[in-house]
C-alpha cells in the first residue's frame, strides 16, 4: 500500500504558519487567503491525526508534535527548493550538502568557505546548521563536522582537531576589573555568562574552575544564553566573562575582540571530525571536501595546552588538576 504524503500545499502552509506563528502572515507570504491557510492547516491535521497548533488570548503555539513534525518538513522543503533551483539551471552543478553545529559553522567553517568555492567552482554547498545531536542521526547529508569522540554508527570519522576551553572576556572587561590577587578575586569582579541548553547542556565553568581554584566562586552576576554562539557574541560585546573553546575563538582572540585574563586551559576529551555516512564517503565530491577540511581546517601541530599558571595581573598559582570535560549538546 502507498505511503500517506500530504500535499505540497499543505507542508506550505504548514511551514509558513509554524515559521511565523500567523495565519495572516502565512497567507501574505504564499498569496493566499487566511480560510486557505486554515483549510490547509485543518486539512493536515485530520489527515495525520493530531493537532499543530494552539491558540491561547489570540497567541499562536505549535504543539510538541508539530515542533517535531517540523524539523522533517522544513528539511524536505529546502531540498525540494535546492533541487528545483539547480534542475533549472542550464549548466549543471554538484551540490555538496554539509551539517555543522552553528558555533563552529559561523566562527570557523564559513570564514574558510570562499577558499573551498574557488578551488571547486562546480561544487554548490548547501550549508545547513543544528544545535542537537540529531540532526547528524539523519542519512540526509553528504558530510557533517561534528563534535564528540569520533565513534559514529555507519560513518567515516575523520579527526579535525580537539580543543581546549578557557574563561575569555573583552579587553573593555578585563580593564574594568582592574588588578586583582586570585583567579577567584578577579572572577568575583565580573558577570558570569553561562550557556544553557534546556535541561540536556552543561557548560564548561565547572569543570574548569575546578581545575582553576577548586572551590566555589561568586561572580559579580550572572547572564544566561542559549547557545554558544550568543554566549561568545555577548563576551565579545562586554556583557561578562564566558567560556570560550579552541578553536571557536581563536580568530576573535588574534583580532583583540576577546582576550583570556589566565592562562590555564583545560583539554576537552571531545574533538571535531569531518563525517559522512558510508555510502556517501567515497563520492568524488565528500572527498573533495574532506581533503580540504583537514587541510584548511585541521589541527595545528604548533597548538600546545598553555602552562597551568594565572594572567601576569594574577600573583598567585593555580591550583588542582586538568579535568576532562563532557561532550555538549548545543554548540
């Protein structure tokens, strides 16, 4: 018996409403009419046989099945749109299609891309990022970089680079907490910027001030984000002191944007590989890029873990040991 796949207008509908949270505004961007929309809507909801959306005081919310039901749909939507777009054009092309956490994709993958496009003009990358682990479960990429211990069912697991994970704030902060005696004294003049990532996430300061001083430290405030990303955007901006990692940093530690007031840095026991599944890793194109990757993006040799000793500003020696830390789910 044939599968159930709704219609195309109905995932459109669907897409559109989830993405903006209104029908109004869905009808506008697809040039239809609200009822369009809510027929739509309707229709695929009695066809799957359950509800996408709710509405509480005029507020528009997916329901947890539609959160879900999403993530598939906005994928099959971009392929579909990837597809059509190169079916087009008149000369054809490869599209290589890649999967990064969105950390390390803004911060070291994309800055490189130009590089990749000019030595292989005929290769289209389509760039797709997620903030959890499954998405890279998916067979729907050509390669990821994904970070973890490089054991991945069914893949090829090439090893990028490790990393280490160090406090880093701007030169503005680090300036305005002034001299100070103790890694905790000086922790304890700025705001703490934590990343947090619902329940499943546990960020890098425990485990580093554990190596640092061993004991708690009580920070000037306290600031929280969702992902990495924002975490480090705020460090970068002077909202407080946040835990950078190797290489997520490096550009903006060369550039003066951020700096590291100590110097202990302690070693991750998770690295970043370039991966792709089995049955796509001999395709001309993944070892194109795969190639590439290890070359442009792959570990320098020169990189060594910094003396376990504090900033000059700090008189005193850091105490405890290097602490391994755990693999996070949103980068």
């Amino acid at each position: 018996m044939r599968p159930y796949i709704p219609s195309l207008q109905s995932l459109l509908a669907f897409e559109a409403a989830s993405r903006h949270l209104s029908f109004t505004r869905a009808a506008q961007e697809l040039e239809l009419t609200q009822t369009a929309i809510s027929h739509q809507i309707k229709t695929l909801e009695d066809r799957l046989e359950i509800k996408l959306f709710v509405r509480r005081r005029n507020v528009l919310t997916l329901t947890p099945a539609a959160r879900e039901y999403l993530n598939s749909v906005h994928e099959a939507i971009n392929l579909l749109s990837i597809a059509t777009a190169h079916a087009r054009k008149k000369k054809p092309s490869t599209v290589l299609t890649v999967t990064c956490l969105p950390t390390y994709a803004v911060k070291c993958l994309i800055p490189a891309l130009p590089e990749f496009q000019r030595d292989h003009p005929e290769i289209t990358v389509h760039l797709a990022t997620s903030s959890t682990f499954n998405e890279f479960e998916r067979n729907s990429y050509d390669v990821a970089i994904r970070y973890g211990s490089g054991r991945w069912a069914s893949s090829r697991a090439d090893r990028l680079h490790g990393e280490e994970f160090f406090p880093v704030c701007s030169p503005a902060v680090l300036a305005e907490t002034g001299e100070f005696g103790s890694i905790a004294e000086g922790l304890a003049r700025m705001r703490q910027i934590r990343t947090y990532f619902y329940s499943m996430y546990q960020d890098d300061w425990p485990a580093w001030l554990e190596a640092a001083v061993q004991k708690p430290v009580e920070f000037a405030g306290e600031s929280v984000f969702h992902l990495q990303l924002t975490s480090l955007a705020a460090a970068v901006d002077g909202v407080g002191i946040a835990i950078g990692r190797t290489p997520l940093v490096d550009a903006d530690l060369a550039s003066g944007k951020l700096v590291a007031p100590f110097d202990l840095r302690v070693p991750s026991n998770s690295a970043y590989f370039v991966t792709s599944p089995n049955d796509k890793a001999r395709m001309k194109k993944v070892e194109q890029f795969r190639e590439w990757a290890l070359a442009r993006l792959g570990e320098n040799p020169a990189r060594k873990t910094a003396s376990a000793t504090p900033h000059a500003s700090s008189a005193s020696s850091v105490e405890g040991h290097m602490a391994p830390c755990p693999a996070p789910l949103s980068r």
